[in-house]
C-alpha cells in the first residue's frame, strides 16, 4: 500500500500495488467492453469509490506512474507524442476549485466536483452527483455523505425551481480540467469535461495499454523463468525488466554467451 495525498479533497488515501493479475482482468473487461464491469472493477481495486472525479483520477495517474510506467503516449496531428505522466498529476495538483452555489428563495445549493465515472441517463443523477451540501435557512445537510436513498428521499422535496437553476448552470459552465497545456511536439491542449464521460474515457486510456494478446505474450515468454504466483504479484515495472533481462539474455545465448537471469 502507497499512502497518498488527494489534491482535492486534501484525504490520505491507500493506493495498492497494482500487479499484473490486475492488468489481466482490465485488459478481459475492456476486451468484453463491459463499461459497468470496467467502472465497478477500477473503483473497486484501486480504492476510488468514494471519490470525486479528480481525485479518482489523480489515483489513476498515480498508480500509472508507480506500477505501470512513467511514460504516457498521447496522439497528435503530428503523431504519437510520449510525455511524462508526472505532469498530468502536477496539472491535477493546481486545479482552481469548482465549487458553486445555487440560491433560490430559501434554499442554498452548493455544487462540486461529481462522483460518478459515466455519466447516466438521466439529469437527476446527474445533478445528484454533484450536489456537496443543502441549506434551507438555518438547517443544514451535507448531502455528498448520505446514502443513495437518503438523498432520493430529500431531492423529492426540492421544488423544480433549483433543479432548473442547477440545470442552466451546468449548460452554461464547463467543469474543464486542462490536464496537458500543449508544447511544441503536441500543441494541441488536453482537457477534460468533469460532466461528461471524459473521465472515464481518460482513465481507460490509461489502463487500457496491455490487451488480452499481450498478456498471453508476457506469460509465454516469462513463466518458464518466474514463478506464477511471483509472475502475479509483479507489477508491469517488474515485468518489463524481467523482459529485458529475458531478451538480453537471449541474445547472449545466441552469441554463445548465456547470462542468468
């Protein structure tokens, strides 16, 4: 476990080590195109459930840096261009806060960042992920830590009015995070819309650079050396030394020269 410092929030949070048993079942889902298998899946292992978009995807990066690889290739009008994940994480470090208040009559709605990684069907959910607190005059509710009914239950209660001022907020304000502001190789900005899909299509991109083939490759190549459980447990920084190390030696051997692994 990695302890971790959210940007937003200001939470430690644990990251676990995210090892090549995990890369499997990312690539199995993705190969499915199981989005709500996906979703529950990465919210469940990497310990994001709880919350909100930008620091789920902060973890996301994260973990891309520590387990995966500190290189990200992003695409261009020119090209593939690869560019360090740790500036991703430094954009995510010095976002400008979201928070907004929505003020009808006696009642005082304030908004953040969502929760939710996919956008839903309907509006209501939609508004629902985003509300942080309700105040109707001296009485105060911090919506975000009820539970789904609980909040069911008070939305009802709320006139159309606020929905419809939440409503014309959202269409005429972007939740915009620009994660990559462009240079010479890739001039192009990276944002993301945090009430959209964005954020979910942005993490899957993320994880989605081994595919079911490669993971078969990375098995038949390396199990007759490294221990299964051992080959499990490894994350895929390990296992792109073993690699190395595996192709290094190969060629010796075809010199006539073995090198142990």
């Amino acid at each position: 476990m990695f302890s971790v410092v959210l940007p937003h929030s200001k939470r430690v949070v644990s990251l676990p080590v995210i090892t090549f048993k995990h890369v499997i079942d990312l690539a199995r889902l993705q190969y499915a195109e199981d989005t709500v298998g996906l979703i529950n899946y990465i919210e469940r292992e990497f310990n994001i459930a709880s919350l909100n978009c930008v620091d789920k995807l902060y973890i996301i990066l994260k973990a891309r840096e520590l387990f995966f690889d500190e290189e990200i290739v992003l695409s261009s009008k020119t090209g593939n261009v690869s560019i360090p994940v740790y500036t991703l994480i430094e954009a995510l470090e010095s976002i400008d806060d979201f928070t907004h208040t929505v003020s009808v009559d006696n009642i005082k709605i304030c908004l953040d960042i969502p929760h939710v990684l996919f956008n839903s069907n309907t509006i209501l959910t939609d508004i629902q992920s985003i509300i942080k607190t309700i105040d109707v005059d001296e009485m105060s509710i911090n919506f975000s830590q009820l539970d789904q009914d609980s909040q069911d239950k008070i939305l009802t209660t709320l006139p159309s009015s606020v929905f419809a001022e939440i409503k014309k907020y959202l269409t005429s304000n972007t939740m915009a995070v620009t994660l990559f502001k462009g240079s010479s190789s890739l001039p192009d900005p990276i944002k993301i819309n945090l009430f959209t899909s964005d954020v979910f299509n942005f993490i899957r991109y993320v994880l989605s650079e081994y595919t079911v083939d490669n993971c078969r490759e990375i098995i038949y190549h390396i199990s007759k050396r490294v221990d299964s459980t051992m080959l499990m447990n490894s994350t895929m920084l390990d296992i792109k030394f073993y690699l190395k190390e595996y192709t290094a030696e190969n060629k010796a051997g075809d010199a006539g020269n073995t090198m142990p692994l």
